[in-house]
C-alpha cells in the first residue's frame, strides 16, 4: 500500500455565482451554482503517512501553516482514527489572482486522501468532503462544466456537486485581468455572511439563483454563447448588488474593474464572442468562444490599471498526478 500520494485539481470559475449559506457548519449553500474548471491553474497535494508525527503537518507553497482545518477534512475521509498525515500543497498559479486556491486545494487533498487511505468513494461523496472545507471546492473535482446543487434536506446529503458536460464539450477560453494583486479586504465567506445578514436584496438574490441555473444548463447543452453570456453577466452583478446592498457596503471593485467591465461590453457590441464575470475582488474575467481569447486579451491589456493577464482554457477533473 501506498505511503505517500499526490493529486492535483484546476481552480473553478462560477458562472452562476454562490454567495450565501443556508447552513454554516456543514457549509451548505442557499442556493446551486454553476461553474468552469481551467486548465493549467492548479493545486498540487502531496500527502504522506507519517505516524510518527504528533500532529498532522500542513505546508502550503513551502511555508508551514497551521493544519486544523486540513486536518478536519482528512478525519471526514479517512476517520479520526486514521493516521497522521504530512501535506505539501502547493499552487501553480499567483495568489491575488482572484483565483480562490482554496476550491482546488481541498478538491486535490480529498482525491489524494481518498486514494491513499483506500477509502474509494464516488466522486459525488468526495465533493460532499470537499465543500466541508470550501463550497467551491466541490466543484473543482469535476472537469469541464460543473453543477452545484444546493439540496433542502438538513443533514446536507442532497448537497453536492456533479460533472455536466467534460472540457471536450465546448472548448472556451478564459482571460483573467488582473487589476489588484494585493491581499483581499473582506474573504467570500465574510462577505457572503454579512450580505445574508444585512442585504435587505439577498432574499431576492437567492430566489433567483434556480432560474439561472436552469437557462445556464440549457444554454450550454446547446452551446449557445449570447445566452450563457447573459445570464452569467446577470448572475454576477446580482451577486454584486446583494453584497454592495449590505451595511456596511461591500464594493469588490475599482475603477479598472468597471473599465474592463466596459471593454468586454463593447467587444460584445462589436460581435466578439466573449462576457465578464467577477467574483469577490477586483479581477475580471473574460469567458471567450474558441479562438476569441488572443484579441480579447489583446484589447484588455490596454486598460489602465490591468497589471496583468492570466490566458487559460477549461482543464479536466481532479485526479492523482
Ligand atoms: C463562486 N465565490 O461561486 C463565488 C462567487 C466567490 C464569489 O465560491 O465560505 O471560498 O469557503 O464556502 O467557496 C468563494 O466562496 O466560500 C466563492 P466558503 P468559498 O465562486
């Protein structure tokens, strides 16, 4: 048997966004999303049995870090029995990127746990494990196109997410702008609690999120681009009115976020096959139909205050390295 294993999984990008828990300690969200897995863009764990350690060990990018939370993850796949455990994560892609690292980085330590302690559950139950650590993480087990399901039952076993179409599917690409590479000011989760606390438009957010998941699913089976670009564009300036609507406000943007905002907008005007989204900070990203990206690109490496672009495609799901 094995005695050390490494994973890896791509980060995910929402197109329909999650913004708000309807269960904080099993980390169930209120509502379903809908997301891109990118290739390239991503966490490699390495997990070693080490039982002579006292406690579990957690390195992220070389630097040592405390390992509570990665070590309540291993306890849900293995068992609390299960032996101690050395974690070397480590991510390919720049932190500040808007990229969370924390979504392929429990989707890579629950495949690599899962395998090395033999455990061997399905992909549906791995991202159930996943989602404890991080709700985007259960996502970034699948390739492709992925779906959350929020689910209604209180024990969370109808909350998990499944695989909708591979990266094969639709070939898009992405362009990430980076606007801001400093650390972010208030984390999702902080921001998704106060929004549900204090945004009197977070009921309305939430109600809407099925109807936008169900126009998503059927404008990618059908791979109709200015449809999925619609409703993404709305799902995430909704997530962003429901988080500006709280008190105190919270404003992810700056002026170069809404600069992009406006390209990718005019591009679109001009018949260029791409839209925005953006998550809990300042980068944009530009989703593209095949071949659109190098021009798109191109237009938002002109906008004052992109320090940076990041190109990429959908990559495959999580799996042993
Ligand atoms: C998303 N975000 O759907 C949304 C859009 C950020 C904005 O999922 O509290 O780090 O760990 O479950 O997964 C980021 O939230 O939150 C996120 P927790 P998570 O991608």
């Amino acid at each position: 048997m094995a005695t050390k294993l490494t994973a890896r999984a791509g980060a995910n990008i929402a197109l329909v966004k999650y913004w708000g828990k309807r269960d904080p300690v099993l980390n169930l969200p209120a509502a379903g999303s809908l997301s891109i897995t990118l290739a390239g863009l991503e966490t490699v764990t390495t997990i070693e049995l080490a039982s002579a350690l006292e406690a579990d060990e957690f390195r992220l990018d070389g630097q040592l870090q405390d390992a509570a939370s990665v070590g309540r993850i291993l306890d849900l796949v293995g068992s609390q029995d299960r032996p101690r455990c050395r974690v070397d994560s480590r991510n390919n892609f720049p932190t500040g990127a808007g990229l969370a690292s924390s979504a392929s980085g429990y989707a890579a330590l629950v495949v690599a746990a899962d395998a090395l302690f033999g455990t061997a559950f399905d992909r549906r139950e791995l991202s159930k494990i996943a989602r404890r650590g991080s709700g985007s993480a259960a996502r970034s087990l699948y390739g492709g196109f992925c779906r959350m399901h929020a689910g209604r039952a209180d024990h969370g076993e109808d909350c998990y997410a499944e695989g909708l179409f591979d990266e094969d599917h639709w070939p898009l690409e992405v362009v990430v702008a980076i606007t801001d590479s400093g650390p972010k000011a208030i984390s999702s989760r902080d921001g998704m609690n106060r929004t549900m606390a204090t945004s009197p438009y977070y009921p309305a957010w939430v109600k809407s999120v099925d109807a936008d998941l169900a126009e998503a699913g059927a404008a990618l089976a059908r791979r109709d681009f200015d449809a999925l670009a619609d409703v993404a564009e709305s799902s995430a300036l909704k997530m962003h009115a429901s988080a500006l609507a709280a008190r105190p406000g919270l404003l992810y943007w700056n002026p170069a976020t809404v600069a992009c905002i406006q390209t990718i907008g005019r591009l679109r005007g001009q018949g260029t096959g791409v839209f925005f989204t953006i998550d809990a900070g300042p980068q944009v990203k530009a989703v593209c139909l095949p071949g659109q990206a190098e021009g798109v690109a191109a237009h938002l490496a002109r906008v004052p205050g992109v320090t940076r672009l990041i190109r990429t495609g959908l990559g495959p799901a999580a799996g042993l390295a």
